[in-house]
C-alpha cells in the first residue's frame, strides 16, 4: 500500500468486514435473534474470522510506510 486511496480503500473493507463479522457474532451467540443463523456456532466461527480479518485490514490500512524502505 503506497497511495492514499489504496490506503483508504483497505480501512473501509476493514471497517465493513468488522461489522459485519461483529453481527454474525452476535447472531451466533443469540444475542440477535430474528435469523437463520441465531444460535448456530457456525456463524459465531465465520464471524469471528470475518471480524479478525477486518482489524488486520485497518491495521494495515493505518500503518505508515517505515523510513528507509524502497519501494519498487
């Protein structure tokens, strides 16, 4: 990532996959119900996958490239 807009286009796909992941959390603890997947462990797992790789992506979005690196 070595534009802005690449920048923050990975903050915003992190973000969605956040939330998201943050749903299907909550609807596989029952915490939400109204849905197929209220209940299901499975989604709890998905969800967690999701919302895990939605952080890494907003991490990554936020970083800055390190001093002395050389792109090619």
């Amino acid at each position: 990532m070595t534009t802005r807009n690449g920048h923050i286009a990975l903050i915003t796909a992190g973000v969605i996959a956040l939330i998201v992941g943050g749903v299907w959390v909550g609807q596989g603890l029952n915490l939400i119900p109204g849905s197929f997947m209220t209940g299901s462990r499975m989604w709890l797992a998905i969800g967690l996958i999701i919302a895990i790789v939605g952080i890494i992506m907003i991490v990554v979005g936020l970083r800055r490239p390190g001093r002395g690196r050389t792109t090619r």
